[in-house]
C-alpha cells in the first residue's frame, strides 16, 4: 500500500490538506513550497524580517488576507501551486476552525486526493488501540464522503516523539482499522516532520520506514477521471452559431462530456425535448476532430436544426432518466439555516431551476458521520434531504457520477451559495 | 552543436497533458462566461497573461482555418484601462493584433478620468497603476458591462490565492473577501443583481511557467519588450528602473544600458525589467526553471509598499 508506483498520471494532481494550524498544517505546506522551490527569495526574505533572527516560519507563507494576519487564523479556501519535475500540484488549503465544512467541502469538491494531517503528539500511543482524535475521523470522513479519491494521513511530529518507530507503527494500526470500519480506502500512510522536513520531499532515512515520501506518494497518485467507455452524457454549455445573423446557421453544441465519449456518425438524443439526431461533426476548441472524450469540452454539431439551449443535455438514446424528487445528502454553507419549504435556486449541469427541501430527514453527526434524528440544518451542518425541483432533471448518483450527481443551492434573496447536494436516488 | 533549445530537453519528464488540462478549464470558463452574461469584456492590455487568455478565446470562440490563423469573430469586445504612462512598444502591439484579428477594443483612458476630476493625481510622476481602477469601474458603468474576463493568476500573489474564478463585485465594484461564494466542482454561481458585476479568471491555475511553456508551445506574438533588449536603466533599491520620460534619474544616480528583459508589463512608473539575455519563450522557460525571485517581487514598485498592497487595491476594485 505505500510503495509509490510509478508515474503514470501527468495530468496536475489538487489535493486538499485538512486539518488544524495547531497539526502544523501550514508549515506542511509551507514546507512542500520551500523544498519545491516555489517560494522565491524575495518572498523568504519577508518571512526572514519577520523571525527576526529565530527559524523562519513557513506558516505565515499561507496566510493571505489582512484580515487573517491581523487575527492569526485563516479564513478561506487558498490555492497554492508548485510543481517536481514531473508533476504539477494545485493545493487546496482548507483552514481549520468553526467555518470548517463549508471550506473543507469547498476544496473537496473536484480534488484528487486529500491529505488529512494527524499530530501524533496529541495521541495516546501507549493505547491499543491508539484513540484517534475526533477531528481526524470527521477530516477524512468528510473526504470519503464528498468521494475524494485518494484519502493520505500524514502522520506529523514525528521529531517531537522519542520512540518515533513505535509511536507510528501504533498510530498506523489505529488509521487503518478506523479506514477499514468506515470502508474509506486508504491510499497511504506517510509519516513526516513538516517542521524539520524529514520525509516530506526528501526520503526518511530510518530503519523503521522504507516507504515513500509524501512528495512521492502525491507524484504517484492518479487524477480523478470521468468514465469514458459505455454511455455518452453532456451537458450542453454554450450554444455557439456560424456566422453573423440569424437564419439557419449550423450551430455547435458546447458541453464538457460528463461521461462515455463522441464521435460524428453517433446517434444522440437530447433531453428533455426527446429528439434524436445524428452527430455530424465533433470539434475540440477550434478544430474538427474524430472523437472527443470524457472531461474534455465537445462541440456537437447535429446533421439538422434542433432547438437546443444551455441547459439541455446530449446523451445516448434511453439513457437520460429525469426525476422531479431525489433524495440527496446536503451539505449546508448558508449562515441563515436552511428551511423546508422555502424556494431556492439550484444549480444542476448548466440548468438552473427553482427547487424546494420538502423535508430533512436526518443530520449527520459531524465527528461519527452517523445519522441522528434532525429536522433542520445550520450552517457547517450536513444531512440527509429530499428535494424537489420545478422541471425533472436528470439526476444520476453522486457515487458514481460526480456531474451529474452534484447540485449548488442559491439563495434567491441573497445570492449567496448557501448549500451543495450530493444526489443519492430518485424518490 | 547549438541545436535550439526544445522543451522537452528542458523538462522531459513533465508532458503536455498538464497544459492541455489547464487549457481545457480555461475554454471552459470562457465559454461559461459568455453563456452566462449578457454583456461579457475581455481585459486586454498587451500583456502576457491577457495574450494568453486571448488565444484561448480565439479557441474557444472560433475555428482554425487551413493557414492555422482563427476565423470568426470573438463574442465580446476587448477593454484596455490605458494610464497614458503604457509603455509605447505595448500600446503598438495592442492595437496592431487587434488589428489583425479584426476584433473591437475599447479603451478607457486615465487622462479623461483625471480631466472629469474622479482621478486627483498628488503629483504628476505619481504611479497611475492605483488609479486605473477609477477608470475601469467608469469604464464598466459606460459600456454596461456586467462581467470582465481577465488574465490574473492566483501564484501572483497572496490575496489572489483565495479569489475565486468567478469573483463578484457589488455595485461600487467592490471585491468583499470575507463574503466570497463558496466554489464548488465547475458549478459557478453566476448570479448576479443588476448594477453589479462579476470577474472571471480563466487561468486562476496558471503559473509564470504555465504561462511561458503554453507562449512557447502555441508560438503566441507577444510585445518585444518581454524579450532581452538593450535598454536604459537606473539601479535602485534592488531593482532595474527603466529610463523614460516619467521615470527620470535622481540626484546622484547614473543611467547604465544593459540587457533586460520585463517579465509584466504594466504602468510605466512602478514595472521594472530584470537583466537576461533569453530571447524566445523556451529561453525564458529555461530561466523560470531557475528562477529565484518572484514576478511581482523583481519587477513591481507599487507591491513592495507593504504585505497587504494587493488586497486594499483588489478591495476598491482593482483587477
């Protein structure tokens, strides 16, 4: 499980890093950005006024508003960048306090793969098994739950323990029997000195750990990858015509191919109006191409006119199943709470339609992820709901099809994105 | 024995499907934007980023033609802020691609911002680079434009690591960093009320060397001065002025010619060039590899005043 394969993926790998400033997060970061070289001398140079003297403190490279370094806490969702000879990596960094969810399912959603921080110096290692803390069993359910696809624990301090072996092989039992109650599948388990540096871009020199290190564990992983083969879905993002005017231009069909993929000569149909078309051309941005495939943007050009809007959806024949009531998991970001009844705006695909929470089911303990008996929902909180929208949409799993399984919640009042769903079926 | 230099000698581990990836979002986010609104600008300064953003909108809006050149005619105009202190090799290339690509460009000129009175400079050599927020945000209430796509990257700098691509402005143009959107997959929240505006970032995951590697790659025109040349400078507290008109020497300073390079290019008064003699993109790529200084930190006057310069401007509506 923790030998890193070889690179295969090349494709920028986001990955989000979860836990708190105290797990040493930052200096996890700001460590992966020195050793990578992607903090430059003049940036060090303010980091170096400020120690004035002491070790410089890799934490402050993160801190990005001036609010935030006002108050000492960050408060936003930042992105970060560096790039190893082989790989480029965008780090989603989610920072660790009450407004947790709504930042963690921020940078969850569409990342690769999480890192979720343990500081094995607030663990009991003389227990087995090691009690794990409460936040690192929410940190990484959240992710198995938003369905990252590579959860990591990072095991950090390792320096500030005196039998570093024995500390990580207890805490690794203690990970992996947690991983395997909660069926998460864990795709390393990597112990590191964010502080001194050890195993994070260089290799940990110790009898105890021949594995690798957390850069080359995150060089090996793949990227998320939307299914190619079996049935065509896309959702049409931008209808595009030919030329100046109106009359009857040919006009292409713009959509990212959620899965399957397109070639000229398929035969589509298009939801909701029902019509079935034969493909006459696929193009990939400005050019004629023969085929176009999942997670790239297709230009869909049909052999007659159809009306077609943003919105509407190009699939393969019987395969597009509208629903008008879905049960689905809702995250809530809002500070006003959610309520029942109420409309909302939603997003699906490219498709905004109105839609109410006709009743909320459960919440789910944020530290078990266990359902409990709830009948409204506060901002930071996640439960289990039923919604229904003013046009069917087609709605797929979250599980298995991450377009067309997710959904935003727009306050109509405010504008503000207020919830993200999480399609579990039609009801 | 003195074959060109190729990219993939310089990285040959790293392939192209990382930037047919950022390639791909950024389309994506373009043609998101001009589904979304009514009436969408394209920032177009002459600048690296925005010739980058440029070529992707040719892509992402037009067909390529047999001779390679795009066809068709972008959707939206193209909208330049110019200070009257552009750099002149610049304002030439500007108007010569527009030219070329038949596009429309509008231009919000400082100086007419200065004569209305909504611009009060304390001193004529002041550096406009703060000002041109003035006349972007008149510029955007005289065309009624309710987004602007523009070429910023998030590794800039540390308040445009938490901005979102799509980034809302209230009805003064006013950037709340505190009240930013959650954004979630590819599922922008584009709604917006009327008065107010939104920016989009299309190469938000761009870095300097996204950037140089994607120039070199499509062989997109740039202005010469991102290439080495000989040009007249001050030496200043670490930095390279270059010498003109509004940038004149001080008491006691010497002006040196050497050969330089901008890596951004913006306001005369406060962009700085750096020595080097790389003179294509796969040189300058060769550099960023290397390079041990920030873009900003090398080159811009205006960001060294303090850690928080570029979160007050991008407050009052900066770009």
């Amino acid at each position: 499980m923790n030998s890193a394969a070889p690179i295969q993926d090349h494709r920028a790998l986001r990955f989000l890093t979860a836990g708190s400033v105290d797990d040493g997060k930052s200096t996890l970061i700001g460590r992966l950005l020195y050793d990578s070289r992607a903090i430059l001398a003049d940036q060090l140079d303010t980091l170096e006024k400020k120690a004035a003297g002491a070790p410089i403190d890799l934490s402050l490279l993160t801190d990005g508003l001036e609010a935030e370094r006002e108050q000492g806490i960050t408060i936003d969702v930042a992105y970060r960048y560096f790039a190893t000879r082989a790989r480029k990596f965008i780090i989603a960094d989610a920072p660790g306090h009450e407004q947790y969810t709504r930042n963690m399912v921020t940078a969850a959603a569409g990342s690769d793969a999480a890192v979720v921080l343990v500081d094995i110096t607030k663990l009991d290692t003389t227990k087995s098994p090691v009690p794990l803390l409460a936040q690192t069993r929410r940190h990484a359910l959240l992710a198995h739950l938003l369905r990252v696809p590579s959860i990591v624990f990072a095991v950090n301090k390792l320096d500030a323990v005196s039998d570093p072996a024995q500390a990580y092989a207890a805490v690794r039992d203690a990970l992996l029997g947690f991983a395997e109650h909660a069926g998460i599948r864990v795709a390393g388990i990597v112990p590191v000195s964010a502080l001194r540096g050890d195993n994070v871009t260089q290799p940990l020199d110790a009898a105890w750990y021949d594995g690798p290190s957390l850069l080359q564990l995150l060089e090996s992983l793949p990227t998320a990858q939307e299914r190619k083969d079996g049935d065509l879905l896309v959702p049409v993002q931008y209808v595009a015509r030919e030329g100046e005017g109106t009359g009857n231009q040919p006009r292409t069909l713009w959509g990212r191919i959620a899965h399957g993929r397109v070639k000229a000569g398929d035969t589509v149909q298009l939801f909701p109006n029902g019509e079935v078309a034969t493909v006459a051309e696929v193009r990939l941005a400005g050019e004629v191409v023969d085929v176009v495939e999942a997670g790239q943007s297709a230009g869909i050009v049909l052999d007659r006119q159809i009306d077609v809007s943003r919105g509407d959806w190009i699939g393969t024949p019987k395969t597009i199943h509208a629903a008008q009531r879905f049960s689905a998991t809702l995250a809530w970001l809002d500070t006003e709470p959610a309520v029942i009844g109420r409309k909302y705006w939603v997003r699906h695909g490219n498709r905004w339609v109105q839609a109410r929470i006709t009743a909320i089911e459960s919440r789910l303990d944020i530290h078990s992820l266990e359902a409990i008996d709830a009948h409204e929902l506060a901002v930071n909180e996640i439960g289990h709901v039923i919604v229904e929208t003013q046009q069917p949409l087609p709605v797929e799993s979250y599980e298995t099809n991450r377009v067309g399984g997710a959904l935003i919640v727009v306050d109509p009042a405010s504008n503000r994105t207020s919830g993200a769903l999480l399609v579990k079926a039609a009801a | 024995m003195n074959a060109p230099l190729s990219i993939e000698q310089l990285l040959p581990e790293l392939d192209h499907t990382h930037l047919d990836w950022l390639e791909e979002e950024a389309i994506f986010i373009l043609r998101e934007t001009v589904a979304a609104f009514e009436r969408p600008a394209l920032l177009f300064s002459g600048g690296k980023d925005s010739c980058v953003v440029l070529r992707l909108a040719e892509k992402a809006f037009k067909s390529k033609g047999k001779d390679g050149q795009y066809k068709g005619r972008l959707p939206f105009p193209l909208l330049h802020v110019d200070t009257g202190h552009n750099f002149p090799e610049v304002i030439e290339f500007r108007d010569r691609r527009v030219a070329e690509m038949g596009e429309r460009l509008v231009v919000g000129h400082l100086e007419d911002s200065i004569k209305r009175g909504t611009v009060r400079l304390s001193h004529p050599l002041e550096s406009r680079n703060g000002h041109q927020t003035v006349a972007l945000l008149e510029a955007i209430e005289e065309h009624r434009f309710d987004v602007l796509m523009g070429g910023a990257r998030r590794d800039e700098e540390k308040a445009r690591a938490k901005e979102r691509i799509f980034s809302h402005r209230d009805s003064f143009g006013q950037w709340q960093p505190k009240e930013q959107r959650p954004e979630l997959w590819t599922l922008f929240n584009t709604r917006i009320r009327s008065g107010e505006h939104m920016r989009a970032f299309p190469i938000s995951n761009w870095t300097e060397l996204d950037v140089w590697l994607y120039i070199a790659r499509e062989n997109i025109p740039l202005p010469s001065l991102y290439y080495a040349h000989d040009r007249q400078v001050i030496r200043r507290k670490g930095l390279l002025v270059p010498l003109t008109e509004v940038t004149p020497p001080e008491a006691g300073e010497t002006v040196e010619t050497a050969e330089v390079r901008f890596r951004t290019v913006g306001d005369m008064t406060c962009t700085c060039p750096v020595e080097s003699p790389a003179a294509s993109a796969t040189e300058i790529v060769a550099e960023t590899l290397k390079v041990t200084v920030s873009e900003r930190g090398a080159t811009r006057m205006d960001d060294r005043t303090s850690d928080a310069s570029m979160e007050r401007r991008k407050k009052e509506g900066y770009f």
